[in-house]
C-alpha cells in the first residue's frame, strides 16, 4: 500500500457528505471539525493532503509524493501539520524541521536517517528516495576579507595596542554616567576611529560590568563579569557579527 491508497482510503471512510467541505475529509479524523487541514482528490486524479489553500503533500498512482509548502516551509504550523501528514506515507519515515547546520538555520528534511536540505518540490518515490535534484546545505561563515580589514583598522587605529591599558584602568564611572551616549552607535565605527577614543572604555565598560537592579539591597548593583580575553572577544564578536556570508557548502546529504 504506498500514501496514494491509503490517503483514497482515508478520503473514503472519513469524507465529509455535507457542508463547504463535502467530498474532502478531515487529514485527522478524529477531528473533523479542523476542516483548514484536509485530504482532497484532486481533478487530475492525484491524492493531496491540503492546508488551507496549499497542497502541502501530494501523492501519485505510482507512489510518488510532491511536497510542496508554497514558501511556508519555516512557519510553525506549517511543520507541524506537515509531520502529522507524513504518516500516510508507509514504510518510510520521513519528518522536516528547521535546523542550525554549518552555522545557519535552514529547512531540514530528514528521510529514513539521512538529512537532506529541503525545498519546495521535492519529490519521494514510495521507497523514500528522492528523485528529483538534491541541493547543497547551505553555511554561514565569516568574510576573511572584510575581517583582516577591520583587524588592520584596529591596529591603525591604536585600539588593539592600548586595549590592555584601557581594561584595566575602565571602572564603572564608565558606564554610569553615559550609559546611553553609545546607543545605536555601531561599536565597529568607533573603535576603528582615534578621533573618538574618548568612547573606547564606554564600550569595554558595557562589557566588563554587569549593572542590575538587587531588590534585596534596594540600589542597582554592578559587578565586574569579564577577564580581559573574553572582553576583547565579545567585543569583536559584536563587531563582526554582520561579517558573515551565506553560500552553498559542498554538502547534499548527512
């Protein structure tokens, strides 16, 4: 039995005899008042598992299987009631979910135990292959370039060289009395600029204190929460985080 008889099946033991929705059925017959999620035959003659106004599985004679979200593929929902659909398929299992790979979160269709990138219109034959064209994962890596580049700036700039010095002579008057002089201030542009030096321990301060409001002293409080090393590196990790480019890996199949 492949998904195109057993959804013929459900459609004829669960179909609606009345109403807008008469001729379709329930995907969840248990639920028949959830009447957005349905199994529909179709005029060509193929099987569908219908949400809303998209035919979110589609099923053939022969047993191939179309999905198909109509860009939805990363809603919730969307997933959600795809992974109940998919247990009209038989003998394969098959779930999809969003998933952080290679460093970027991208739709992730998992087949039997391997994980494939998933798109819309991918096609499954009844044993769970897929027969039409994989496409890479894709990653998210930083931009060497435009890193060496900031690194350079920060040497010209004299940051890299007095950062020591600066960390351990920044207190908390560095953030207490301009706490909000840095707002919307992007922390790269500042560094890399001798002229507004004066700025430099406002944003190691940011870093180094933590300032919290302690309900059991009645004041807000701060603490030191950083070493020099990982200061420095919170910083650059906020001064590089629009560094990075997505592209496609060399990767089809985990």
């Amino acid at each position: 039995m492949n998904m195109y008889t057993k959804l013929m099946m459900h459609l004829e033991r669960h179909m609606y005899k009345k109403g807008a929705n008469k001729g379709s059925a329930p995907a969840d017959g248990t639920k028949r008042r959830r009447d957005y999620h349905r199994v529909v035959k179709n005029n060509d003659g193929t099987m569908a598992v219908r949400l809303f106004g998209t035919d979110i599985l589609t099923a053939y004679e022969d047993g191939t299987v179309r999905i198909h979200t109509d860009g939805w593929y990363d809603r919730r929902l969307t997933v959600l009631r795809l992974n109940e659909s998919f247990c009209f398929f038989t003998g394969v299992s098959v779930g999809m979910r969003m998933q952080n790979i290679f460093s970027y979160n991208q739709p992730i269709l998992s087949v039997n135990g391997k994980k494939y990138r998933y798109y819309d219109g991918i096609t499954l034959n009844a044993q769970g292959e897929i027969t039409t064209p994989l496409q890479a994962f894709e990653q998210k890596r930083i931009d060497k370039e435009e890193t060496a580049a900031f690194a350079d700036e920060l040497k010209e700039s004299g940051f890299k060289d007095t950062f020591p010095l600066l960390y351990a002579t920044t207190t908390i008057e560095n953030i207490a009395e301009n706490n909000y002089e840095l707002f919307g201030t992007k922390w790269r542009d500042v560094l890399v600029d001798n002229n507004r030096a004066d700025k430099w321990q406002m944003i190691i301060a940011r870093t180094k204190f933590y300032r919290y409001y302690s309900y059991h002293q009645g004041k807000y409080v701060t603490e030191e929460k950083t070493t020099a090393k990982s200061c420095w590196a919170t910083i650059m990790a906020e001064c590089k985080k629009n560094m990075y480019v997505v592209s496609r890996s060399e990767t089809f199949v985990l």
